[in-house]
C-alpha cells in the first residue's frame, strides 16, 4: 500500500528513486535506456479526487468498461499511460481485427458491433470509396485477409473517442497516467496514486471499485492479489500441451508493429538499424513459415510480398505477405488522399521473444523494449533491401515507405508493443485447455460455464517465448467467459478485465483477442455497477441478466443476431438452462416449436425443482430421454398433464393447455401469446424470463 510507502518515505528509508516507472511512449531505438525511466515524486498532499470506478488502461476492454459503467450513472476515472486510448488496436497498433467467422452475425457485443459499423462510416463519411466498394454493407477498407474489418489506427481511435463523447460528464480521461500504488485496507482498496508523465505530477485517486484493465496486468502486484506469469507446468494445470514444469520466462512473444505503404518507383529506404545483422539471422528474418506436419498441417509456406489471392480454407492464412494486414486497398478508393495501399506490419519472425518485460526492474524492462523497437526496425530494413523479390530481378523492395503518421510516432513504430500475455489472476475459475479445445468438446460449443458473462472464439495461438517454446495453434469450439475468471483473490473490489484474467498461458492464446477483451470489459463494469448499487458481490444470474439486457451474448448461436427482439430473452434463459440448447449446432432456433420435454425441461429449471427419477408406465418417455427427470418432476407436481393412456410425449409441441398453472410450484410465467397453438421457443424465453421484445 502506498501509505506504508510513504510512511518509509517520510522515515528516510526510502528515496523518492525507489519508485520509478517507464514511460513506454517516449521508448527509442536509439540512446540512453535510462531516459525512459520516470521518478515518481510524491507530495505531501498530491492533487486529489475521487470517482466511483477507477478503471486503469485505456485499452479495448478499458474503453467498454468506461462506457457501460457511465450508462448506468457511475462516474469513472480512466487511465491510460499513451495517449492514445484503444490500448492493442490503436497504440498497439493492431487494427488488423483478430476475430472470427461469425463476426458479421454473431460473437460480439452490442457495443462491439456498433463500434465496428462506426469504423465504417468513418470512411463513408470521410473518403471517396470506388463504385464496388460503396455497394459494400461490410465494406472492409484494407480488403484484408485476417479479418472482415482492416482499418488505419487513428480511425479507430476517432470511433472510440465519438463513443466516449455522450459520457464525458461522467467518465474522467487521464491520458499519459499510470497507477503506480495503491492502498489496500480491510481487502478492499481504498486509493490508488497515479503519475502524470507530462508533468510528473502525482494524484490520489479514491475509487469505490477498480478495474484492471492494462495491457500487463500491473495492479495486480500493487495491490497484493495472488497471480501468475508465464506458462504453467502440467502437473497444476492438467493440459496436455502444457510444459513439464512451471516457466516464469516462458510469455508470449511481443511485437512492435509499424505500416508501410507501397510506393512504385519510389525509394524510402531507412538508415541500417542497430545490430542489423545480429537480429536478421537471430530471428531470422523470413517470409517462409513453418506449419507442422505433425498437427496435420501444410509444412512449409513461402509468401510472396504481393497478390490478391484468396486465403487457404480453415486457418484463413493467405498466400500474399503484404495485403494480410492491409489497412487501406487503393483499389476501394477513389481518392487522392488514399491513392496506395498502406499494409500493417505484424510479423511471426518480427516478434520479440528473448526477454519479457514482466518481473523485471525498470531499467531492464526498458532496455528489452529498446531492443524488441530494433528487432522491428531491422525487420523493415530486411524487407527495403533483402528480401527476395516476387520478380526474381533482385532482393529488397526499397518502395515500401513507413508510415510514421498511421502510428502517431516520431519512429513510426507503435506507441506500446502488441503484447500478448499479461500477468494473470489466481482467480475462482480458471480457464484450462480441455474446456475449449475441439479436441475434448463432445459438441458443437466448449465447456458450458453456468457463470458465463460472454462468448469468444478464436484459435489458441501460442506466439514462443524464447525459451525453446515452440509456435503452437490448436482450434477450439466456440467458448465462453466465466464470470468467476474475473474475480481475484483477497481484493473484493477488483476485478480483472483485459488479458490478466484467469486463463493459463494456453488459453490466453484464445483470450487475448479484440472482441473478447471488450466483452470481458462490459463484463467486469457491469460486477462493479452491481456491487456499488447493492452492497455485496452481485451472483452471476444479476449479471447475466443485465448483461443480456445489454446486448451481451451468454451462450453462443450462430443465428441470433443483436437485432433480434428476444436476443435479450433468448440469451438469459439459455444461459440459466432454461431455453433449448442443442449439443450438435449452434442455432438458437428461435421460431422453432418448443417441445413437450424441453417445456418441462426448462421450467424445473427455472423454478428449481430437482429432477425426478423416471417412473415405469410412460411408455413414451424412456428413461434415456434426455429430459426425463424434468418430465417426471413434472408429473410429480401435476403442472403437467399426461394423455388418457398416462403418456406424457415430450417430442410433440407445447400448448400452453399442457400446464395446470394453478400446480404450478411458483408463480405462472406472464404468458404474452397473440395467438393459440405450439409455444415458439422466443415466447417460452420471454415468458420464462420477463425479457418481452416490442415486437
């Protein structure tokens, strides 16, 4: 806790130097690592005020978090070491969206899509787009291949602050600050100091609740939570692809990103990069990739710098180099201010694995980030003058132009490493490889958490340490965020919401990713509001329903679009068990009949009562049905009615005739029907839940 800081402070057995930080943005290839660092002076009385969430990193989930915390009324501090807000996307650099083949219908929040729609109007709005281009409704700028949606940084950034706009009275922005103590009493913590790097000011936040929502997780050592970093050995974690035994050092791999434009006939070669060579042939420098044959994979693959080819089936990796992370495709322009392409630069042979910055003194961590910054500037001197040609007329396409202004930097690199493993929470419930992998799901989704607060789906994409980790890729079904992964031990008014959340280093590899990290940002706001409105940690049911409320997917269907009037409905009532989920596909159906069986199904759910052993005599309903002991607490309570024969037949539509309300071991659903016939599965949600559409 900072107090006790500065009680040692005060006694002289500290100096002000102990506490010193970096100032990530002002990292340079080339000078004096110690002018990075930053000495936090601390005043007797430092400017102070309070809010009622804190919530620390202005990435993604930051950003989500900020917005749905003032939708509800809460007033909110955001801080933000860069000053950029967007954290991986916008000072990272990674605009290239790493998300999934649903996206365009399902897998993303409400906030999240309408985000991605405002990236497109963006450039409605402001570019001149080609007569095929503006016919587009998902029109994508840089006609990528990773993703649906490439886009330049700052266009995301323009987005995130017109969200933020309507907020402002409530939300507090603090650009370049970073939370460097916090005060902890009782397990709760009650005030956190944050440094000002452009005028090395020090203020004391008082929060009610924080979020951690930093690209490292850092609050977690400063406020004494338990966690873990690097990979985890087998023996604590069950994986099977986990290591031997536990490897602190072992973090992903981070990546200074950087865009480059093509220029024909041009040359904008940069001066040679310090330790050139020694990084060219450490890395070394490649366009061929390795796909191991032993994953039943294609072996090796060799780009080629240009082409418009499409991606090869079911990894979506494409053929050419250039346009994988196209951000801008002239050819979907019209206009002189976008007359190239411009290319984001994010490279498996660029990443910097010698050294993590976690666990390490600022000095160290300061020289890794100066050199990751050269490994990418050599990275792009290969490329002007080494590389081979797709021509064969010579090495080197010294026509690619960095683009220092798509980053917002004086070296065109961009402003914080992409990185993609944090520190993580010792948290309630931890996310291992079996509960995702395709491998060990017997259906058509992962494991099913019944505090589920969101969906993702996305490869487990192992990016290797340097210690003789190896690249790994493994696909999953598509999963869910267990509210539990969120919560921390010892601190009750914490709550982890970016990469820092219980995963292992495995499943980070799915974690880490654009949509999920705004999901699990909507998600940790959403526990904070509850708490602050109510006094005590809300249960997973009070979140969920708000979060469906909010246009949150629970539960993952591939045919339920955020548009839909019982999206709100339907996603609550699956999640409690309520609604019918098949094992075998991921359509919610919502038009379809309910049946008999799934009627009782949910209703027991819903009332919690206990299933029933199936008793003999119901020839139609046999014991391996899989609704049979909803069917017999059923007939046990008499709320549902059998034929003259004494058969129940679960398979055939419901009718709300089915029911004796008055046997009911609750009170009736509010039944909202215009019509008599079978029960659709959108009215038995609306009922079931109270959720009723407008329709």
């Amino acid at each position: 806790m900072f107090r006790h800081f500065l009680c040692l402070l005060s006694a002289g057995l500290l100096s002000a130097a102990d506490l010193l930080v970096v100032d990530i943005q002002s990292v340079r290839a080339e000078g004096d690592p110690a002018s990075f660092l930053r000495r936090v002076l601390i005043p007797d009385e430092p400017t102070e005020f309070a809010c009622e969430l804190l919530v620390a990193g202005g990435g993604l989930s930051g950003v989500a978090a900020a917005i749905r915390a003032a939708e509800r009324g809460h007033s909110v501090c955001l801080t933000e070491e860069t000053d950029w807000i967007g954290g991986q996307m916008t000072a990272g650099g990674v605009s290239a969206l790493d998300e999934n083949r649903f996206i365009e219908r399902s897998g993303a929040t409400r906030t999240y899509a309408d985000f991605r729609r405002r990236v497109r109007d963006y450039y409605r709005s402001r570019y001149q787009l080609s007569a095929a281009a503006a016919l587009w409704e998902n029109l994508n700028p840089g006609s990528c291949y990773v993703s649906p949606l490439c886009f330049e940084p700052r266009a995301g950034l323009a987005v995130l602050e017109e969200m933020l706009a309507p907020h402002r009275e409530r939300v507090r922005l603090l650009l370049r600050t970073r939370v460097a103590a916090l005060e902890v009493e009782r397990g709760r913590i009650v005030s956190a100091l944050a440094y000002r790097f452009e005028d090395g000011q020090a203020l004391r936040i008082r929060p009610r609740w924080v979020i951690d929502a930093t690209e490292l997780g850092d609050l977690l050592p400063l406020a004494g939570v338990p966690y873990v970093v690097g990979a985890e050995a087998r023996t604590d974690t069950g994986e099977p692809h986990a290591a031997e035994a536990p490897n602190p050092a072992c973090v992903q791999s981070f990546t200074y990103t950087f865009a480059l434009e093509h220029r024909p006939g041009e040359s904008h070669r940069i001066d040679k990069p310090p330790d050139y060579e020694k990084h060219r042939d450490g890395q070394p420098f490649s366009l061929r990739l390795y796909y191991p044959v032993e994953f039943g994979w294609k072996g090796y693959v060799q780009y080629r710098m240009f082409g418009e080819e499409p991606p090869v089936p079911n990894n979506m990796s494409p053929g050419p180099f250039f346009p994988w992370r196209r951000l801008i495709a002239a050819k979907n322009f019209e206009d002189p201010r976008l007359a190239h392409d411009v290319a984001l630069i994010n490279w498996p042979t660029q990443d910097y694995r010698r050294r993590s910055v976690l666990e390490r003194p600022p000095l160290e961590q300061a020289q890794i980030l100066q050199e990751a910054k050269r490994v990418s500037l050599s990275f792009l001197y290969w490329l002007q003058t080494e590389v081979a040609r797709d021509d064969g007329q010579g090495s080197g396409y010294p026509e690619l132009k960095l683009r220092a202004d798509v980053m917002g930097t004086p070296d065109g690199l961009s402003k914080m490493p992409y990185f993609r493993e944090s520190r993580r929470i010792r948290s309630r419930v931890r996310v291992v490889e079996q509960d995702i992998v395709a491998d060990y799901q017997k259906g058509a989704r992962a494991r099913r958490f019944a505090d589920s607060i969101g969906t993702g789906f996305y490869m487990v994409d192992i990016h290797p340490c340097g210690a003789g980790e190896r690249a790994r890729m493994m696909m999953p079904r598509p999963f869910e965020i267990p509210m539990g992964a969120l919560i921390p031990e010892r601190v009750e008014n914490l709550a982890a919401a970016a990469k820092n959340i219980g995963v292992t280093h495995i499943t980070n590899g799915s974690y880490r990713l654009h949509p999920v990290e705004w999901n699990v940002g909507e998600a940790a706001a959403t526990i904070a509001a509850l708490e602050m409105e109510t006094g005590r940690m809300p249960e997973a049911a009070a979140v969920q329903r708000e979060l469906a409320r909010a246009g949150v997917p629970l539960v993952w269907f591939d045919d339920l679009p955020l548009d839909d009037p019982s999206f709100s409905a339907i996603q609550f009532a699956a999640v409690r068990g309520w609604y019918p989920v098949s094992d075998w596909d991921l359509h919610a159906a919502a038009e379809a009949m309910v049946t008999r069986g799934e009627a009782a199904q949910a209703l027991a759910g819903y009332y919690g009562v206990e299933p029933g052993k199936p008793a003999p005599g119901r020839l139609d309903v046999p014991a391996s049905h899989p609704h049979a002991g909803a069917i017999e607490a059923a007939l046990r309570g008499g709320w549902m009615r059998v034929d003259h024969r004494n058969w129940f037949h679960p398979d055939i539509p419901f009718y709300l005739s089915d029911l004796d309300e008055t046997r009911l071991p609750g009170r009736a659903p509010e039944w909202r029907l215009r019509r008599t016939g079978p029960v659709r599965r959108r009215e038995l949600a609306e009922a079931i839940t109270g959720l009723f559409s407008n329709r």
